[in-house]
C-alpha cells in the first residue's frame, strides 16, 4: 500500500472527498463503489485532476469512461478491491511548464481551437468539454519532446460544428503572425469541418509557406480507451518538424490500428466515417506521407507537394454570403431563387453524375449569372471530374454560365470560392481563379489507383 502524504491533500483529493476516501482507506487504483439515495457507481478510483471541483470523485467505469461523481455528507463510498496502482504523487495532476527545448532544436506551435482532440472530462457531469488550455495536451503526450520542442496557445475553444469563415480568418491571422519564430505549426481542431479549416488556411497561404501546417483532430476522446488524440498529435509533432513541404496538411490515422498515420494534402482530404479512426481519406489523390510515430519515420508518398518558401503575400478573408447546395431529384428552383433574392455573393452546387441538375433549374442559374453571382458546379460521387460537355444537359448549364469544378470536393470549391469573392467579384476573374489550380485542389491527371477498392465480401 502506498504511504500516505502528510499533507493537505489525500491523493489530490481535500475536503468532504478527502474525508470519505480516508475513512474508506482508498486509494488511486483501488476499486470502489460509490452510493447515495439517488444513485450507485462502482469503479477505478482516478488521480484528481486540478480542474475538477472539491466535491468530485472521479472514477473510471468498467466500459473504460471517466465519470465525475459529486459527493455530499450522506454519501457513501466502500473499497472493494486494491488495485495495481505502483505510485501517485499525492496531488492534483499538474500540467508542464508551456516549453521545453530538447537537444534537436525545432521549434513547433500548437494552436488549440477546440474539438474532441482538445476536450476532457468534465468531471462533474461526466460530460466530454473543451479544453481550458491546450498545454494540457503537452503534460499528456509528452512523447512530441523526442521531435521537437512545443509552445501551446489556445486561440479558439469551440466544437467544429461552430466554425465559420470569420473563425477561419481567426486562425489563418494567428499562424501569420507567430510562424516565423516556428518550424511548423499544429492546428487542433474538431474532425466535422476541419477539412474546410484546412482548405481555407491553404488559399490563404497557397503562394508560398516557410514551413509544415498541420491539421489534427480525435475521433475518440482522451478518456476512451480507444482514443487516437496521442497518436494522431506524435504523428502531427514528426510533420510540422521533419516534412520537406511547405503545404497545408491533415494528420490523421491511415488505419484503424495504432500502425502508422498519413498526411493528406487539405485541400484533398475528406471525412469519410462518422467514427473510424482513420475517417479520413485523400480524395483524387494520393496521401503526402505516411508517419511512423514510434519510430519517429516519414515517408514520402506524393512527391508531387511544394516546397518550403518564404511567406509571399498571403492573402487573407472570406466571403460570408456564399452557399453550397446538393441537388437532388425534385429539388425546385425556389431554393436557387432564394439565394439569388438574398442577394448571396455565390453559390457551389453538387450536382449528380457528372455535375448535371433538373433542365427546370437552368432558368434559375441564367438568372444567376446575371445577377453576377457565379454557380459552381461539384459532383456527388466525390471521385472523379465534372465534365459538362457530355449531355445536353451539362452543355446548357455551361451556357448558362456555370463554372466547372474540375475535380474538386464541393467543400473545398464552397471555402475556395468564398475566398475568391473576398479578392474579386469580377465575373471573368472569379471564373479565372476557380479554374486554376492554387493550392492543389485540382489534380489534372487521374490514374486507376486513386478510386478505393472496395470490399465485396
């Protein structure tokens, strides 16, 4: 059993909880149960983390969540079993100092936006929160040390379903102004729309980076069992330190199992699971390096990237009154209408197949195009390119004066084209830029390996 701290503290625990765990004689590591007139919990007694209040127990469930249990004076709670527990420090978890420099000398930022790869417990609902600070990512995966020293800063703290493009402006000004004391930088962002961060942040910078930007986020929180929060910022921390581009990536699992991770370009890149760890898959192109995070290896995939360059203009904005729209069978013209009435700067449709839409819409993109909102057109099937010189129907819609978007996710064209209505609303260069390939969001060669094969059992 381990000797008690003659301290204030029991454990990192103080007050009633103090008092409650001492007249138990537990300890972190034992198995207790916890019971009041409401309730019954059974579980692994967990070290206090600092943040959580005086009244909270924390113990962790046989399904491998925390839990924050509050504790009041009637509350009971029994040992039932020692655990395996070897040592504890007998006080509150305590977060590292915001750097340590280690012999390498690369110098990496992580800036903390919010998302489950920067979320914990709240320990008093048991519920899954933001972090308050990003540092505590450090104090737990100290492992990114062996690459590279890190500073932390936390410029956002929302959930990814919040972003938006003032948000996206928020951060691409916070990476411009820190990056030149930096080797690269971390952006720890939440998995639903870090792919439309990732692209904004590429066009902002599409002329040039002294250096890696890496996109991470967790499809598990810290507290499951199955969490891919450490392996996905190790694998981050060997990027923003060693790769040899000068792109805009994310940095997710390349499997399911804690084998090695790949860096998709991002504005390439796509959520394709609501779960799976390695959700994240490159679309009409191939990954730009698979990482090794326990041995610390990259390895080059795509040699098609670009190189490390001086910063060279960056261009920063986004324009809020552009829509993204997916066609489907029935789909009226009203929707379009309502766009076009609410004065909307511009509009990225998913049409089907090749990019086609009901003929009853094409008077509503005529009406587009002459209202000077450009139309661009995507498709539903992902991979693949738009070409709308097939049908009829493709061929009209080009004379209605809509855009083709190559092969583009319609995510990236929808963040593309908001950027390009912030530098322009000149109908000829709008067309101009969306055509042109800035930030390696359009890929003018396509080979056979790029379409997944899929299993058929």
């Amino acid at each position: 059993m381990l000797k008690l701290k003659k301290n204030e503290f029991y454990y990192g625990y103080y007050g009633v909880v103090a008092d409650k765990l001492k007249s138990a004689n537990a300890i972190p590591g034992d198995v207790i149960s916890i019971d009041d007139n409401e309730s019954h919990y059974k579980g692994t007694l967990m070290p206090k983390n600092e943040f959580s209040k005086e009244d909270i127990i924390v113990i962790k469930l046989d399904n491998g969540y925390n839990v924050g249990v509050k504790i009041k004076e009637d509350t009971e709670v029994k040992l039932l079993e020692r655990g395996h527990l070897t040592s504890h420090p007998g006080e509150p978890v305590k977060l590292m100092e915001n750097e340590i420099v280690p012999p390498e000398g690369k110098r990496v930022l992580i800036l903390g936006t919010g998302g489950t790869i920067a979320s914990r417990v709240d320990y008093e609902t048991g519920a899954v929160k933001p972090y308050l600070d990003p540092n505590e990512l450090i104090a737990a995966v100290p492992e990114v040390l062996n690459y590279t020293s890190i500073d932390a800063e936390e410029i956002l703290s929302i959930f990814s379903e919040d972003m938006n493009p003032k948000y996206w402006e928020t951060i691409t000004y916070n990476i411009f102004k820190k990056f030149d004391e930096y080797d690269g930088i971390i952006v720890a962002h939440g998995t639903d729309t870090m792919a439309y961060t990732a692209s904004a942040v590429a066009f902002t910078f599409h002329k040039g980076l002294k250096g890696p930007i890496v996109f991470t986020g967790s499809q598990r929180s810290s507290d499951r069992p199955s969490s891919d929060s450490s392996f996905n910022i190790i694998s981050s921390a060997i990027v923003a330190s060693k790769a040899p581009f000068g792109e805009v990536s994310v940095v997710m699992h390349g499997e399911t199992s804690d084998s090695y991770a790949l860096a998709h370009r991002a504005t390439k890149v796509r959520k394709m699971h609501t779960s799976r760890r390695d959700a994240f898959q490159s679309i009409n192109d191939i990954p730009l390096a698979r990482i090794y995070p326990f041995d610390g290896k990259l390895e080059i995939l795509n040699k098609n990237y670009k190189e490390k360059s001086p910063f060279n203009n960056p261009e920063f904005g986004f324009d809020e009154k552009v829509a993204l729209l997916k066609y489907y069978p029935g789909m009226n013209s009203d929707v379009i209408d309502f766009l076009i009435d609410n004065k909307y700067h511009g509009i990225v449709i998913e049409g089907t197949g090749f990019g086609h839409i009901s003929n009853r819409l094409i008077y509503s993109l005529e009406r587009a195009y002459e209202s000077d909102i450009p139309v661009v057109i995507t498709s539903q099937t992902i991979f693949g390119r738009v070409n709308l010189s097939v049908y009829s129907t493709g061929r009209k819609m080009l004379q209605a004066g809509v855009i083709p978007g190559e092969d583009m996710l319609a995510e990236t064209a929808y963040v593309k084209l908001s950027w390009v209505l912030s530098r322009t609303r000149d109908k000829d260069e709008v067309r101009r830029l969306m055509l042109t390939n800035l930030a390696g969001e359009i890929n003018p060669r396509h080979e056979l390996k790029l379409y997944p094969r899929w299993y058929h059992g």
